[in-house]
C-alpha cells in the first residue's frame, strides 16, 4: 500500500457553532507540492491545522503517515510554518534560539546540542539569509524577517514534509523568491509542501497540484489521472462534483481567489 503524508476522510469541523469544514477527503503522498488555495475565510488554515491534528475535528478522521495525530510519535517528521512568530514578554529570544527550537523533535530527553544540531542550524540561517541576525532578539526583526525565522526554524528539523500556512503574507518580494529558492531545493530532494497561500507568485513553477476550499468543501483539486494507489501527479484537473461552485468547471491557472 502507498504510504500517505496526510489523509483525511469525511472531515468536519465546527467552531463556536459554525461548520468551517463540511465533509473534507484528501490524500497528500510524499513528494507532492500541493497549494491549498481559496478566499478569506473559505477554511484552508483550518484545514490544514485539522490535517496536523491542531484543530480538532467534529467528524471524519485525519491520518498523518498512517496514524491519527493522537497516537502520532515521529513529529520530527513534519515541519510546521504557522502564519506569525508567537514572541510575547519574559526573557527576549534570539534568531538562532527560535531556530534551534526546531531541532527539540529529534532530540531524546536530557540530550546535549552536538554538532549536527549546530550545522542543521546554521545551514537554516544561511538558507534564508539570516546568518548575520543570529544573535539579534527575534522582537527586533522585521514581519518578513520573522516569517524567515520560522522557515529556518522548519528547516533545522530537517523533515520529510513541511507545512507552511501563508508564508508569503505580509511579505516583501525580495523574502518571497528567497522562500521560492529555498523551496526549489527541497523539492529537488523529495521533500513534500503542503502551502496556504492566497497567490502563488514566485513558487508557482513548484507547485505539482492545487486544491481551492470553497465554503468548507473542495471545490477544485488539481489530481491527475492515477494508475496506481491513490496520490496525485500533476496535470490533471478535476473538480470535486459535490462541491459549491462545481458546475463552474475547473479553475484556469493557479488563482487564489475563488470565484
């Protein structure tokens, strides 16, 4: 059977009384770099925090490399990029101690940095051109910046999958096509993205497969034609028919904002 990064059945979820997600299915295998597009407000964040088990769900199932988030052990595995660097009061963090933060999942208890945690690190930092800010506190960067720090930090793990819930938000250009650069060597190792984004912009070229949410439900998944098992190739369009907005056809190009 072919392994699966993520796979949801039925999935719903309801916040403060209100169906966000109505009856999700998706499978994401590795490899792929899928871009979960849609409209404010359509459910795309949720969705991808109900995939890491971050949102619970209210009905269906999610799996993530086989096992449901609960019973869910090699975090190490998944790098996750949320959509804003958390930095409240106490002590100040530094840049390079947010992104050693991401190299706690492969770290057994009690056991001492060594040298591949400080390479995994520095390489982080240098990959986002950050190598010269590794000792300023993370307050003092700039919203781009920050979004940086929280991709080196994703990058330190080293996973098999990342996670990155609009990344390109709120930032400058020059940070957008250095995410693409960065994202252009992970795909070239095999590495698998799943990316909330409004557009794609620079990372378009990347992308392999695009699933817009409308209202909660899949309205357009760009899955290709499957001989075997059930994980996507690119160039295939197909729309999910019980999906609002369905008998609109497919969607052409990658656009964020669904009609």
């Amino acid at each position: 059977m072919t392994e699966t990064a993520f796979q949801m059945v039925g999935g719903r979820v309801t916040l403060d009384g209100r169906e966000i997600l109505r009856g999700i299915d998706l499978t994401i295998c590795p490899g792929e770099v899928v871009a979960v597009l849609g409209a404010n407000g359509s459910g795309k964040s949720t969705l991808v925090r109900a995939l890491l088990g971050l949102t619970p769900l209210s009905g269906g199932k999610t799996l993530m490399y086989g096992r449901p988030p609960a019973k869910f052990r090699d975090w190490w595995r998944i790098g996750y990029v949320p959509q804003r660097l958390n930095v409240g009061g106490g002590v100040p963090a530094t840049v390079r101690e947010v992104v050693a933060s991401g190299r706690v999942a492969r770290q057994k208890r009690l056991r001492r940095t060594n040298s591949a945690d400080r390479t995994a690190v520095a390489e982080a930092l240098e990959a986002v051109a950050l190598s010269d800010r590794a000792s300023d506190p993370v307050q003092s960067l700039s919203g781009g910046q920050q979004q940086r720090v929280l991709i080196a930090r994703a990058l330190a793990g080293q996973p098999d999958t990342y996670v990155m819930d609009e990344p390109t938000a709120g930032v400058d250009a020059e940070s957008q096509h250095l995410l693409a650069d960065t994202m252009a060597r992970l795909v070239h190792d095999g590495r698998t993205i799943v990316l909330v984004v409004h557009e794609l912009g620079p990372l378009e070229p990347l992308i392999t497969r695009g699933v817009v949410v409308r209202d909660g439900l899949i309205g357009h998944d760009g899955r290709p034609p499957q001989p075997e098992g059930d994980c996507a190739r690119p160039g295939h369009q197909h729309v999910h028919p019980h999906a609002a907005g369905a008998a609109a056809g497919p969607l052409s190009g990658w656009q964020g904002e669904a009609p």
